[in-house]
C-alpha cells in the first residue's frame, strides 16, 4: 500500500500527570511523549490550536485540543476532563503507561495573521486547554505580538486549572491575568452580573466573582487593534460574545474553537459536520463572522 | 364507506375530547398525523395501510409527559389512532402494561380483511393469509361491520420444529448471517418501547448527570460488529423479552428490508407461550403480563 | 477496436474467465427474493448472474464493507503493539453494476480519496476494482429518479465497461484503460457488433438520454429552494413518522458514514452507523446537536442535495430510488425536496 494509514495511532508514554482539579469531573493534563523521535519532531512542527485523537486500547478514542503550545517541544499536553469510557481509563493510566495517539488534525490558529495585535484570551472551564496552547505560544513569541490579557473562569476557585502555572505567568507580568468564579469566595471581588458596566475597582485586583461574560464587560476589552480567543461551555461563549459586541468588537476579531462528537478527525465519517463544514478537518478554529456564516448556510 | 366513519369520529373525537391528533393513514398507505379537521379529511383505510401505527402513538404521548418548570406533571392531551385487528392486540397490551392509560388514547378500529405491500401491486402479506386477529381487540368506535376470524396456520412453524438440531442451527445462522442490524425491526415493533435498549449499541441513554463510571461500565452486550455471533445475540436476546408480550403483528418481518422471516421466531414464541403457559398475548383487557405470573407450579426442570 | 458483442449465452464463459484472475461479484436473487452481489464460486456460481433488473442491494459493500477490521493490538507488559490490518488489494470485478451505482462510487471515490487525508483501506480496494455496468434505457423501475441528480440512464462516468442489452447479446465497449485491458483479456468469448446491434444499442442510448418514463423528479429549482428551508417546520413534520432505523442510509450507494470502536479481541473496528440513530451525533456530555427526528432527516437531504454540492460539485444522491422503496414509513425523498417550503 502506497499511501498513509491515517487510522493507525503512534505510540507515546506518558511521562507526567497533573491533577489540576479533583471531584467526579476531575480534569488532569498529561504529557505525552511520540516514542518515535522524528514522529515526535513531525507533532512539534504544528500550529497552536491543532488536535489529536488519544487512543486507549480496548476502550477506544476521543479527541482532544493539544493544549500545550508548539514551542514545548519534544513532548505534547493534553488537559483531559473525566467524562466517559475513554477518560474515566485514562483517568487511570500513571507515568510509565502508554497510549496511542494520531494526529496533528484540524487548522489551528492562524497566528501568523496576528502580529502585533493585543490578544484577550477568555476561556470558561476545561475551555482553558486548547486557549492555553494559542496563549502560550503567542507569550513565547511575545515580541511578534501586542499585550496579552487572560480572562478565565471556572463554577469555583477549585476548578480553575493550571494554577501553578498562571500564577507564575502573573508573577513574571508576561501577562495581565484576572480570574473568575461564580459563587462567591473571601477575596474574590463580586462584581454585580447585572451592571457589570458600573463595576469600580483597583487595576491591581485580579479576583471576581462574576461570570465570565460580565468580568469582560466590567474590564471594557477594548476591540482596538485586538481579537480575542474565547473558549468554554457553550452558555458562556454566547454571553461573552454579546459582552465583546456590546464593547463594539466585530465578529471577525473574534475567534473561537468549536467541538463535536468525532470519530474518524479526517473528514470521513460524515458526523461532526456543521452544514457542509467538518469541524474535524475545516475547524475546529472558526472566527465568530465564520461560524455565523457556517449556521446561516445550513 | 369506513373512509366517511374514520373521519366523523375522528373529527367529533378532536372536538369533544381536545385530541392532540389523530394518527391514522393517507390514501396512498402511509402514516400521517392529522391534527385539524381539515387534515383527517386525508384520513383513509385502504388494503395498502399496513403500517402498526401503535409505535406513533407511544411516540405522541411520551413526548407530552413529563414536570413543568414548577415541578408539576404536564398534562397530557390524548391521542386518537386508528387500528387494525393487530394493531389494536399491541395495543392492548401496552395498555395492559400500563405503558399508556385508557384515557390517554381514543381507538377507531377497523375490523381488516388483509393488507398489501403499496410498492408490490396487490399481493397480500404472508401473515394476513389465515389472520385470526382481524376484528380489534379494544376500540372507542368501529368503523366497520366485523369480519370473520380465521385459525392461525402454524405449520411452518411446526415444519421447522421437526428439524433434526443440526439442520435447525444451519436455517437459523443462514437467516441471521443476511441481518444487517438496520433496526428497523426493533423500530416498528410496538411493544419494543424501551428509550434505551441493551441490544441496541447506537441507543444508549446519557443525561448530563450521567457520571463517567455509569457510561464506562455500562456493558456492551452487542458490538458494532455485524456478523452471526452479534446477530444472533441480537436477535435471540430481544425475543424473550417479547415472550408473552409479542402479539405476532408481523410488522418485523414487514420492513425488514433483508426480508428475514422472521415472524418464523414471532410466531414460534407466540406458540410456545400457548403450550407451555397456556397463556396468550392481550387476549383480554386487564390481562396480567405473563412474566408477573411466575408461581410454584411452573416446570423447573431446566434449573437442574 | 474497443466494441464488441458478448452473447448471453456465453456470459457464463466469461464470468468463469474472468474468475480465473478476480475476485467476481456479481448481482444474484438469494432464497429471500433479494438481488444482492455475492462472490462467484464462493456462495454463487456463473449462471445464476441476474443482469435483468437493478440489484436490490448496491455494490457499497464490496469497497466499503460494512465491518471491517481496521487493526489488532496487544499490550504485553505495558508495552502496546499495533498490528495494522492488511489491504484487502486482490482483483476485484464487479460484473452488473447499473449507471447509478457506478456513478455512486466515483463519488465514494471523492468522499474517501479527497480532500487531505486518503482512506488507505478503501483506497487499496478501489485501485483493484474493475466494473462492468449494464445500461438501462429508462427507470429500472418507478423509484428511479437518476436524470434530477445529474446522471442517466446510460451514464458512463465510473464504469471501466459499458454494456447494452441488445437483445441475445451484450453490446461491450470499453470506456477506461482498465475496460478496454479486461475486454482484451475476454476477447476468446466476445465477437464484433453488426451494424444492427449498432443501431440497436444507439437506440438505447439516445432512449436513455431522452429520460422518459420517471414518473419521480426533483427539479432543479426544488433543490435551490434548500437555501431557505432549513428553518422550515416541513422537516419535523415529515419526520415524525420516520421510525430512525438505518434503512435508507445502509441500502444508499453513497452513504458513507461509520463508527469506530475497539471490540473484544483486542481490534479496532469500523462499521457503517447511520446519521439517523438516536446517537449519532451525541456527546458525552449529553449534548446532541441534532437531536430530533426533523433535524437528522434534514440533515441527510442536505447533506446529498446541498452540502455535497458546496464541497465536491455534485449531488450525493445518485436517484436510484433504494430509500425510497424500503423506508418503513413511507419517507420519499423527492417528495420532501420538491413540496419544503
């Protein structure tokens, strides 16, 4: 046979596991590592924003936003929350063990187009993995662009993720960072969901409670010379996009990263199609205008 | 004649009893809902309307149950339907079962001399040839005189009992070797109401609660994979679920787009439960199922 | 030369030749009254080749099986091997196909071989597939509707040789490279048309091509009117009666949708799943996009008349009426096209 067999999985280990929230949909990020060195070289050469399909033998596969950055090479991170078949075993595995992995699938971040442009990530929930890849990788090469800002919330402090991480990020001031949550803890300015807009605060405070789409609004993002990538539970999409349009953005600087069931990544199985575009192979990464388009022309 | 009846009493049914509709045929013999006047005027009953429309009607009441926002149980309009003699013993059954109320559903019975394949011409179906369920079993009105009965030939299947245990097993895998797990027979069958059914691998019921224990766990009894190990599991496995409970309608075997016979199982179940339980299917209103039967004097010889 | 004539008596001649060197599928009536393609000389033999009618069942099954394992794997010790399954890349010839369903594969060619990934297992089967179609001269039968899809009768694209029943006689001509190597190789059973059987299989042609006789049609204008459908109460209204059993989409010549599972065995599979079961498009998270009947089912007629001719130029529905002759409830889709508002 003279061509590729895209359904076979490489093989990769893993080689580190962070628990990054516990409690029956407990989220873990797992480095993996191609046991093929130049397959590993061929995953390293990637946009961010890309995806894989992880296979757990006898269990099956799912796909998952990479959601490490292209410049950590030599190894990939996935942030898995535990739903079903596949993650629950996952969810099992330890360092040592492997798993099959295909890919890099779909058309990531069109990151060259970004330059100089100052970038919002907002991401709600396990939203944050695949914005961690574009977030990291545009800090990496933070010369190419404007300032980075970081929205992320999650239902409570507990379930925010990459913590250590984030904090270092604060710390350094490589980015402006302000986290949300839903219910109020001590210490976590509420911001009123309602008049988000009236919200007075110290720059320097960078805890609230509030949702997503109403921290956007009380920070004003403003939509000069910016985009934004938002990424999260679908509720908190929809609000966080009237937030940005009620700021005066347009649906072009907008840029999310959709999800559907999936089987083949390849554009084959005729399931995870919005009208006659596959998520899997023209997405998952849609402006706001693309995917506005891509519902209308059903 | 019976057109101009199906049509009076549904129309005075929607008016007096607030039906939600009424779930008949057109002319050209496919299901249709009629829900204004003006729709049952395409109500219709021709020897081309072959289809068991009980599956419609489950589907019609189901998806009015259910809590308000305040916690408070919906109400649920009732359904008319118009049934033939088999029809009307599925869903006598289902009303037996308690699956819907006798208040949920308004019945038009049409006493049915034999139905035919609308894209084969004029032929009737094997299973109407010695049909004896033609008259309905339960109904609000008729819309027609009753005909007469005929006796149920089972020697097909008495033919098949005959055969020496090797012979048997190859007709059977033969059969099930052309399924192609369409579903469709599981689809047309009325008293296969379950939303989500364990031989059906494409029907598992997930809520947003649902923890992920509860979807890995939740055991595969039939893969994906066709072929006779899977089809027979398939197969054989939903059929005791129908003991006591099929009422042989032949709608199966009817849509069975591979044309398995297999009312050859329907029947044989239907004919094991008379001689063994001494026991039929809706054969009465009231009727406790027969799987609520079990008591000492059943044979346990299979135990030991 | 590239013409010839294969009387009818010596077809069975020709199916054995042919065997010699293939793999033979050819269309037979089984003991349940189904014209489907079975294997010569594994559970068919030459003379009980039906080339009289459309076959019941399309010969999607033969590149594109319904179960088809796609690896085996074992974990001994931690360590995982992947054992990939091999190509299934013997001679192949399919010996009967209507225009139809050769049309339907080179469309099955383009879901499976285009774009940016290349189905390696339908692809080693496709290169080995050699088909000879029969034409019609008309509808085969009241549910064919081929002319609103693009095709006809006597369509060519797809088949590697064109036969026209010409009485006691096939009229062969060669239309690929492939056709016109295995007519060379047929050439001890086959003889030279006389200009009767000329005329005759141009009158066959030009019947064809006239596309009398389908009482079904989709216009063109029908299928335009998609665009504004979508929102459309039509579709749950229709749907209601559909019974979401797989019918239609596993007896469809260009349904190509599956699933992929790891089963007992230790191998992964793939099998055909159809957008119409209740999960198809559920996710883990209990969301399903497309949950109602009215969605599935117009997500399929969109999928043949509309997505399919935005992403590769053609209508995905080649009419050959399957569908429309087996759905239990009585669905037909060029009744939908043509009456959505």
């Amino acid at each position: 046979m003279n061509c590729e067999n895209h359904y076979i999985p490489q093989i990769a280990e893993i080689t580190n596991i962070v628990q990054e929230t516990t409690g029956e949909r407990a989220v873990k990020t797992f480095r993996i590592v191609l046991k093929d060195k130049n397959v590993q070289m061929e995953f390293d050469d990637r946009r961010p924003g890309q995806t894989c399909i992880l296979s757990i033998f006898g269990k099956g596969e799912s796909m998952f936003a990479i959601s490490s950055s292209p410049t950590k090479k030599g190894c990939l991170e996935f942030s898995v929350q535990r739903m079903g078949r596949v993650t629950e075993k996952l969810h099992e595995l330890e360092v040592g063990d492997e798993v099959g992995i295909r890919g890099p699938y779909g058309n990531g971040f069109p990151v060259d187009e970004w330059k100089d442009k100052n970038i919002f990530f907002i991401a709600g929930g396990i939203g944050m993995a695949p914005v961690r890849s574009v977030m990291n990788y545009v800090l990496d090469n933070g010369k190419d662009y404007g300032e980075p800002h970081l929205i992320y919330g999650a239902r409570s402090s507990r379930d925010l993720s990459y913590k250590a991480e984030i904090d270092a990020l604060e710390q350094e001031g490589a980015i402006d960072v302000r986290r949300t949550i839903d219910v109020e803890e001590p210490g976590w300015l509420p911001i009123d969901n309602k008049n988000p807009e009236q919200a007075k605060f110290d720059p320097s405070c960078r805890k609230f409670t509030g949702f997503v789409a109403t921290t956007v609004l009380a920070m004003k993002c403003s939509p000069d010379n910016a985009l934004a990538v938002i990424c999260g539970p679908p509720i908190m999409i929809k609000t966080s996009i009237a937030s940005l349009a009620k700021l005066g953005w347009s649906d072009g600087q907008i840029y999310m990263t959709l999800e559907n069931k999936m089987k083949c990544g390849i554009g084959k199985c005729g399931r995870c199609n919005i009208g006659g575009v596959y998520v899997c192979v023209d997405g998952p990464v849609f402006t706001y205008a693309q995917v506005k388009k891509m519902l209308n022309d059903q | 004649m019976s057109d101009e009846i199906i049509r009076a009493e549904a129309k005075k049914a929607l008016r007096d009893r607030g039906l939600k509709c009424v779930i008949g045929w057109s002319a050209d013999g496919t299901p249709f809902f009629a829900e204004t006047e003006e729709d049952i005027e395409k109500l219709s009953f021709n020897k081309f309307c072959a289809n068991n429309l009980v599956p419609y009607l489950t589907q019609e009441i189901r998806s009015q149950r259910g809590k308000t926002r305040d916690g408070k149980e919906k109400i649920v309009k009732p359904v008319g339907i118009v049934v033939k003699g088999c029809d009307s013993k599925a869903l006598l059954l289902l009303l037996n079962e308690n699956i819907l109320s006798r208040k949920e559903v308004f019945i038009i019975g049409i006493p049915c001399t034999g139905v035919a394949d609308r894209h084969a011409g004029g032929a009737l179906y094997r299973k109407c040839i010695k049909c004896a369920m033609r008259n309905p079993a339960v109904y609000d009105v008729l819309a027609s005189e009753k005909v007469q009965e005929d006796t149920k030939d089972y020697s097909e299947i008495e033919a098949i009992e005959k055969m020496p245990a090797e012979e048997r097993w190859k007709f059977w895998k033969d059969i099930f070797a052309d399924c192609i797990r369409c579903h469709a027979c599981k689809r047309s069958c009325p008293v296969c109401y379950c939303d989500e059914c364990l031989l059906d691998p494409t029907d598992i019921a997930i809520k947003p609660d649902t923890t992920a224990e509860e979807k890995a766990h939740r055991p595969r009894w039939v893969e994906r994979s066709v072929n006779i190990p899977e089809n027979l599991v398939y197969h054989l496995a939903r059929l005791p679920h129908l003991t006591g409970r099929c009422v042989d309608c032949g709608e199966c075997e009817r849509v069975c787009p591979q044309r398995l016979p297999l009312r050859l199982l329907t029947a044989k179940l239907e004919k094991d439960v008379k001689e063994i339980f001494n026991y039929e299917a809706a054969s009465e209103e009231g009727q406790k199922p027969l799987i609520a039967m079990s008591c000492m004097e059943d044979d346990n010889g299979f135990i030991m | 030369m590239n013409k010839y004539i294969l009387k009818k008596e010596k077809v069975t001649d020709a199916l054995n030749t042919l065997g010699n060197a293939s793999v033979v599928y050819i269309p037979v009536k089984n003991k349940r009254g189904l014209v489907e393609y079975r294997e010569l000389g594994k559970n068919a033999s030459a003379a009980d080749v039906r080339l009289d009618c459309k076959p019941d069942v399309p010969p999607k099954g033969i590149l594109f099986p319904q179960t088809e394992v796609l690896f085996t794997f074992k974990k001994m010790g931690g360590k995982i091997t992947v054992t990939p399954a091999r190509p299934d890349d013997r001679e192949k010839v399919i010996f009967g196909a209507r225009p139809c369903d050769a049309i339907a594969i080179t469309l099955m060619d383009r879901v499976f071989c285009g774009g940016k990934f290349t189905d390696s297992y339908y692809k080693a089967r496709r290169e080995k597939v050699t088909i000879f179609t029969i034409a019609c001269d008309g509808p085969a039968d009241s549910k064919c509707f081929c002319p609103s899809t693009g095709g006809s009768p006597a369509a060519t694209d797809g088949s590697d040789v064109m036969m026209y029943d010409v009485d006691d006689s096939y009229y062969a001509e060669g239309i690929t490279d492939k056709g016109r190597k295995i007519l060379e190789a047929l050439k001890g059973h086959l003889g030279k048309p006389t200009p009767e059987q000329e005329k005759r299989k141009d009158e066959i042609i030009k019947k064809a091509e006239s596309a009398e006789g389908f009482t079904r049609k989709i216009t063109e204008e029908s299928i335009g009117r998609l665009d504004s459908s979508f929102d459309s109460k039509y579709w749950d209204d229709i749907a209601r009666r559909c019974l979401s059993c797989g019918a239609c989409t596993y007896y469809c010549p260009t349904c190509h949708c599956f699933d992929i599972n790891d089963e007992p065995g230790s191998k992964r599979v793939r099998t055909w799943d159809s957008c119409q079961f209740s999960n198809f498009t559920m996710h883990t998270s209990a969301h399903n996009p497309r949950t109602g009947k009215g969605q599935k089912l117009r997500n399929r007629y969109y999928h043949k008349f509309k997505y399919s001719k935005e992403n590769i130029g053609r209508y995905l529905c080649v009419g050959c009426g399957r569908c429309i002759a087996l759905c239990p409830a009585g669905l037909d889709i060029t009744k939908a096209i043509s009456e959505v508002k």
